[in-house]
C-alpha cells in the first residue's frame, strides 16, 4: 500500500487483486498533474459542482481523490474497477460517491467536467470519445492526461476532430495535460467501432470464422502472429465438456475450440469488458445464437467453480500498463490448476523467452512443449 498526498487529501492506494509483494503503485505522475491542476495550484480551481465523469482511472486513484465529489467512473478494466472499489473503502468514502460504469454502459446523459486518462488504445479512446461526444456541452471542462509518452499528436487530433479545439500543457515529471473546448457545432462522426473481418484460409482451426473486434481489443484489424500459431496447433478434447477461453480478447480461440467439441460448453473470460462484447459477438456470428456458452469479465477464473474444466487455452498478457510482470500470468496458472479436473489441461502459447514452462513445472509438476518456432512456444501441463 502506498499514500497519495493531494491537494484533495491524502489517500491510501493499492493495486488489485491486492499483493503485498507488489510494488507498483496504483497511480502515476499523470494523476499527480491532473489533481494538481483541478484544485487550482497553478491557476483558478475548477468547478466540479456538476456531473464529473472519469474515463480510464487505472486503479481508482483519480475517483477515490474526488470521491466528495459524487464523479461517475467509466472504465474498460475489471481490475480497475475492483481496485476502485477497495480504495474508496480503505479511505472512508461514502460506497455511494462514485458511480461505477464500464465502456459498455450508457454515459451519463450531461457531462460537466470530463477527466480522461488517456488510454494505451488509441481506438479505445475514439470509441470513448464518440460514446461521450453527445453528453458534452459547450461550458463542459474537458482535460486529458497522460505521461509524455502516451500523449501523440494523434491524440490530440482525436479530442480536435470529436470534441472540439485542443491544446496540451508544459510537461511535468514527464507528464502533461490535454485541454479541449468542446465545439457544440461539429458534426457528429458515426463511430468506426466495433469492426468485423473474416479470418483468412491458413489460421488453421480459424480460417473462415468471422471476427468481431470492440474497441482496445489487441491486434483489432488483423490476426496476430500468436493467436495463429495457437490455431494451428488448437487441440481437440474428444469428450470435453467444459472449455476455457481464458483471457479471451475478440473470443477467436474459444470459437474454434468449441466448433471442433460440438459437445463443449465454452466459456470466454477476461478482465476487459470490450474484450467479453467482442468475444461473445464472435461466437454468436460463427456458432449460432442457440449454442451453450458463458461470458465472463473478472480476475482470470476467480468466478469458476474448481474442478469444473476440462481444458483451458491461455495466451497471458505480460504488461501492465506500462510495467513489465508475471503476476498475471502467475494468476492464471493458478487458477487454471484450481478450475481444472484430474486429467485437465493447460494449453498457454507465449515467447520463448518468459520462460513459462518453469512456473508451469513447479505448479503442476509437469509440462510439455506441443509447439514452438523461433518467436512462440506452446506448452501443455496436465492436473493430476
């Protein structure tokens, strides 16, 4: 756990699922700034007696700060949200301050301060930005932030083209503020999300499915070089019953997995909300609207029951934000062995250097490499 001082007060915050051997803090230099510049130390503070809304707060820091402030939050991650959760309690603030929406959720109808912490996705952020666009007013105050790095010139034409005129402030600690006067009188662009393609004739169990992608979905407009190689060497369970997706994106992998086990119920589990849209658009479009499956937003299989799985297929991100870790990947693996039957298995595909078979031998006490080239390499461990 870690102090956040503010001119707000100073508050107490951690990551979720909280781990007291992480060390990452759950806010950056970006809502420092932000904070900073909302209670007026570098000028006139800013009204926030109306509707406040806050898109993408990564753990809570930003809400939590604002809490006496009643802000809406909206935010695409699972974790971010529970971490928001957890922060307003640890800090004493009223259960009922903060309104928690995701970006699949209908926005508040007026916005009067618009706070964005600019995303990784740039998509995402014009999804956001379109979904938003028609709640914003011409005296609504709408500010951005973000590190240096995360702040393009791309950025800034997607708040001018959507909003209205923009302007970025003089970088702090390697971070900045975005400042945009919304223009009432633009017109209104229809929004390019979500974006649907067919998976070309060498994706191995994939090729000819059609691929739904929701904005911030990794690789939107393309298979990526590591989901093919998976379905070229997918697996067929003759007599599974249950299959996970697990950290599923736009659900392609479930897909072909459950086509190949006619019998199979699959289920496509995420953290990110447009990832679980995307995936269970994916499955309808291929396998009809009549097929068995669940779709699930949480912490890896933190929501399935154990000993309930016969296979789960895993390519397990290792960024977050801008950290490199496996503690997410150390999640899944663990929570794979708990959902998994005796004589279930793991599939995960990853680089070849993050060395996950070690984990997977310590974990399960076995695993084999089904696969690999001189990028990817897919490994299966059984539960004993």
């Amino acid at each position: 756990m870690n102090c956040l001082t503010t001119p707000f007060g100073e508050i107490a915050l951690t990551r979720f699922p909280e781990d007291p051997r992480d060390q990452l803090r759950a806010w950056d230099a970006a809502d420092e700034y932000l904070l900073a510049h909302l209670a007026g130390t570098d000028g006139e503070p800013v009204d926030l007696s109306g509707t406040v809304v806050v898109l993408g707060d990564r753990w809570g820091a930003l809400v939590t700060a604002l809490a006496a402030h009643r802000p809406t939050q909206i935010t695409d991650s699972y974790l971010a949200r529970e971490a928001t959760r957890a922060n307003l309690a640890r800090n004493g603030a009223d259960p009922e301050a903060v309104r928690l929406l995701s970006t699949r959720d209908t926005p508040p109808p007026r916005i009067d301060v618009l706070l964005v912490h600019v995303p990784k996705s740039l998509a995402l952020l014009e999804d956001q930005l379109h979904r938003l666009a028609p709640s914003v007013h011409a005296g609504t105050v709408v500010i951005g932030t973000g590190r240096v790095t995360e702040i393009h010139t791309s950025t800034l034409r997607l708040f001018e083209r959507l909003l209205g005129p923009t302007r970025t402030s003089l970088a702090k600690k390697k971070a900045r503020l975005i400042f945009c006067t919304p223009d009432p009188g633009l017109a209104r662009e229809a929004s390019p999300w979500p974006r649907t393609y067919r998976l070309p004739d060498d994706a191995g169990a994939g090729s000819g499915l059609t691929v739904t992608n929701h904005a911030g979905i990794f690789c939107a407009e393309r298979l990526d070089i590591g989901t093919r190689f998976l379905l070229r060497n997918l697996p067929h369970r003759r007599g599974a019953e249950r299959i996970v997706d697990l950290g599923c994106g736009n659900g392609v992998v479930g897909t072909a997995a459950a086509l190949a086990n006619p019998a199979a119920v699959p289920v496509f589990i995420d953290e990110s909300y447009q990832a679980v849209a995307s995936a269970e658009a994916t499955f309808r479009a291929n396998a009809g609207p009549e097929r068995t499956a669940e779709f699930l937003v949480g912490d890896a299989l933190s929501a399935v029951e154990p000993g309930s799985v016969d296979l789960v297929l895993n390519n397990p991100p290792f960024h977050s934000h801008q950290a490199t870790t496996d503690a997410t990947a150390w999640r899944m693996f663990t929570g794979s062995r708990r959902a998994l039957r005796a004589g279930g298995e793991l599939w995960v595909i990853g680089n070849r250097h993050l060395g996950y078979h070690v984990k997977l031998r310590r974990l399960f006490g076995n695993c084999d490499v089904v696969a690999s080239d001189p990028k990817f390499v897919i490994l299966r461990s059984v539960r004993t």
